[in-house]
C-alpha cells in the first residue's frame, strides 16, 4: 500500500482538524454528519475508525513513520 505525499498531508490536514475539535469541544462525541471548517470531518472520523478495527490504520501510521525515516537520511 503505497501513499503519495498529497495523500499524507490530506490525512494530517485531517487529524489536525479532529485534534483542534476535539480541543473545542472535548466533552462532545464526533457524530458522523458532523463538520468542522467546512470540512466533513465526521466522515473522516467514521473511516479511520474502521481502518483501525480492521488493522490497517497501523500500518498507514507504521508506513508513515518509515517514510518520515527515509526522508530524514
């Protein structure tokens, strides 16, 4: 499973969002039509929580950590 760069910012762009939400709003579960910034972040949420059950979010966050290796050298 390959990613491409835009791919990772996309995703960092979106947990960036999910981080500051959840800064504003702590208390308050993610619903899944839920937006934040004009941005369907309860989508996002909704489908990185199914990565995770199915175990592929760790590797997306293993490869990640591999390729900040890489670009370090």
């Amino acid at each position: 499973m390959e990613r491409t760069v835009r791919s990772y910012k996309e995703w960092h762009k979106s947990y960036e969002l999910f981080v500051a939400y959840k800064k504003e709003f702590p208390d308050t579960p993610m619903p899944y039509n839920a937006e934040y910034h004009g941005y369907k972040l309860g989508h996002w949420v909704d489908t990185e929580r199914r990565k995770y059950k199915k175990g592929k979010l760790m590797l997306l966050l293993e490869e990640e950590a591999h390729r900040k290796k890489n670009d370090d050298k």
